[in-house]
C-alpha cells in the first residue's frame, strides 16, 4: 500500500515511521485515512450532471424524511450547527423548492420546514445513484462481505453518535 505523504508517494510503512507526531494506534491511522478517502470517494461514483442536490440538502433532507418536519431550532439540535449557518442552508433548499415551511402540526409557535414533492424526488434519485454507484463497487463482493461491511459501518455512525449525543433516527 503507498500513501500520499508530504506531497511524495511513499509505502505505508515508511510514512509511519518518518512522522514527527507521536505513533498512534495503526488502525485508527488507517480507519482515519480510509474514511477520508471513502468521503471522496462517494462523490465520484455518481453522475456529474446537474441537479444533484449539494452535500447540505441531502444530508437535511434525509433527517427531515427520517424525523418528520423540523424547526430551525430542532435542525440546530440535531445537527449541532449554528442557526446561521442552518439559514443559509434552509434558505438556498427553499429557493430549490426542496422544502416548504409550515406551521408546526403539533401546534407549536415556530414554524417548519417539510420535504416537498420535488424534495422527495431529488432525494430519491440522489440516492438510487448513490447505491448504483456502490453496486458497481461492490460487485465483486459477496454477500457476506457486503452485509459485514455495512454491518460494520452502522456500529461506526452508531459510536460517532453516541458520543456526539445527536443519535441519528433509525428503522
């Protein structure tokens, strides 16, 4: 395995040894590095055209299907961002059409803000090219392998999560 270090490709083993910081644990170095590829990765194995919704949309989007409508406040929570930064986002997916701000159905004082139909089918065809491009990768995996992997990626987000203290709804 080489890795890119200090601008020169280099074999893993002696990256490690030339590092100037402190040796950790050599698979959180690896899951570190492999997670950071895996995060540019995912943007390549799907189409380039237009009308992809941005990183922002499709991560908000998926919370308000997984949750129901959500406030400012709420997204805030559970995001764990700043309110204006959660304006910027929220205004540019309203401008989209991709969410529509609504009373709260609970009868609450705030308003907010609801997948729309256009939202629903962005979201879907963002994710169908999201699992065909991971189809592709995972051809040659077998079942087992498959299962194993994303058995092993939930326990990730699951640990992530509960440290963090914002659990992300799940089935």
């Amino acid at each position: 395995m080489v890795y890119l270090y200090r601008e020169v490709a280099v074999p893993a083993e002696e990256a490690y040894r030339s590092r100037r910081e402190p040796r950790v644990d050599m698979p959180v170095d690896r899951i570190e590095f492999e997670t950071m590829l895996l995060g540019r990765h995912m943007s390549l194995l799907t189409s380039r055209g237009g009308g992809r919704l941005d990183r922002s949309a499709y991560i908000l989007l998926s919370r308000i299907r997984a949750q129901g409508p959500m406030s400012i406040g709420q997204l805030r929570d559970a995001f764990g961002l700043d309110t204006s930064t959660l304006n910027r986002q929220t205004a540019a997916m309203l401008r989209a059409g991709v969410v529509d701000r609504i009373p709260d159905p609970d009868g609450g004082i705030a308003r907010k803000f609801a997948i729309t139909a256009e939202g629903e089918r962005r979201l879907d065809k963002d994710r169908a090219e999201n699992r065909e491009g991971l189809q592709r990768v995972l051809a040659d995996w077998t079942p087992e392998e498959a299962a194993r992997f994303a058995d092993d990626l939930a326990r990730l987000n699951r640990d992530i999560e509960r440290l963090d203290g914002r659990p992300w709804p799940r089935d």
